[in-house]
C-alpha cells in the first residue's frame, strides 16, 4: 500500500513546492511575426493569406502579469494578452461567407486573445532548473474580416501549459534561458504556441528588472468553427521587457 501511495505522495509534494514568499511578474513586449495560411467558410473557396490577400509581417503587443505564492496546492496565476489584428489588401476570385468576389478586396485578419494560466512550480530554484506546468483557457478574441464581411473567432480553449527554463553560469547578472509550451487539440480547434529564449535581469532593492528576447510560433487550426476552416500560423521573434517584485 506505502509503495501504491508514494507517486501519489510526489505529485502532491510537486504541487505545494510553489514559492517561499509572494511574488508579482509582469512584462511588456512587442512581437514581430510573418503570418501564413490559409482559410474558408464552409465548403466554399480557400484563400491563401499571403498570395491572395498580400498578408506577411505584422506587429502585435503582448502583456502579462502573474502572482505566485507559498500557498501548498493552491496555483499560481499568470494572465497574458496579445493583441494580433492586422488589415492588407489583395485581390481574390471566390465565396466567403455567402458572398462572391471577384477583384480587389480590403480583409483583416484578427488573432487577438487571452490566456488566463493556472499553474504549479514544480521545481523552484533547484540549483540551475525551474520548472511550470498547468492549465491555460486561451478565450479568442479575433475575426477573419474581407470588406465588410466577417466571421467570428471567439471561442474559449483549454491548453496544456509548460514552462521550463535553465539558469546560466558565470554570468555577471541572473541570465536563463528557457521555453514556454501551451497546446491543445479539442472540439475541431487546435492550437500550439510554442516560444524559446534569453532572459536576464537586474536584481535592485526591492525590484528585478529585466528583459526576455526569443522567437514565438503560434499556430491556430479551426474545422468548421462558427462557419469558419482556418490553417494559420504566426512566428517571429519578440522582445519583452520585464519586472519582478
């Protein structure tokens, strides 16, 4: 029975290894990512975002704060919003949401959402290695726009979420790098998000202030999601300025 009860033992150990005192993280940043794809409504034409409506680079803006604690069991929490809408102009020959076109077009192609994160610290502070896991609800917040004509992306989605970054030595000032994991695939949406990188900080009397660079890949797929197929993918570095307490 003791060895049947032990792994169980673990995970709850895992789960109150949260921090040993309050802390408040929060960052402000900018991300440049390329956008690809492709989507349609229904069964009706797919329309290539880059070769038909002239999308490529964008710019969105992304915060987030998060509270951790002492408290055994109970989780952290981190919101984050980014703000990913973007206009073009381009020209297609098809239907989309009942409506035929066949010329020039204005679109707009809106992935903005929230994450609101529930997590644990698995490891805190172990010498060299931190490591997060969790639960994300992802509420999206976008829509896919041609002239004035627009269907809906505003859905809530459960993801995985992971967080591991590794301390590096022999560095002047607190320097890691790490990964960030949210996915999930549920309901005809899939979403992965996946970003790597650097981040270094200045400890000071009572606040860190740092900065975090990497690279970001966000990828949606809806199946018939409010009348909407969508393959869409945004990837590209980001910078982020960052303060802890």
């Amino acid at each position: 029975m003791l060895k049947k009860l032990a792994p169980l033992s673990l995970v709850f150990a895992a789960m109150g290894a949260q921090a040993d005192t309050i802390g408040l993280h929060a960052g402000l940043g900018m991300w440049q990512p390329d956008l690809s794809g492709n989507f349609s409504s229904g069964s009706a034409t797919n329309f290539d975002i880059e070769k038909d409506l002239g999308y490529s680079d964008t710019t969105a803006n992304t915060f987030y704060v998060a509270v951790e604690h002492p408290i055994p069991v109970v989780p952290n929490l981190r919101i984050e919003n980014t703000s990913l809408s973007e206009n073009s102009s381009g020209s297609i020959t098809g239907t989309f949401n009942g409506q035929a076109y066949n010329g020039s077009v204005k679109s707009t192609v809106d992935l903005s959402h929230t994450d609101f994160t529930a997590y644990y610290e698995f490891l805190d502070g172990l010498a060299w290695l931190n490591l997060d896991a969790g639960l994300t609800i992802r509420q999206l917040n976008g829509e896919i726009t041609i002239d004035s004509n627009s269907l809906d992306i505003d859905t809530p989605v459960p993801l995985f979420y992971g967080k591991a970054a590794v301390d590096l030595p022999f560095a002047p000032f607190p320097v890691s790098a790490g990964a960030l994991v949210n996915y999930l695939s549920v309901g005809g949406v899939t979403v992965s998000d996946q970003r790597f990188y650097i981040a270094a900080a200045a400890p000071l009397a009572v606040v860190d202030l740092g900065a975090e660079v990497g690279y970001r890949n966000f990828g949606i797929e809806l199946d018939d999601v409010g009348d909407l197929n969508a393959d869409i993918t945004a990837s590209g570095l980001y910078a982020s300025a960052t303060v802890h307490f």
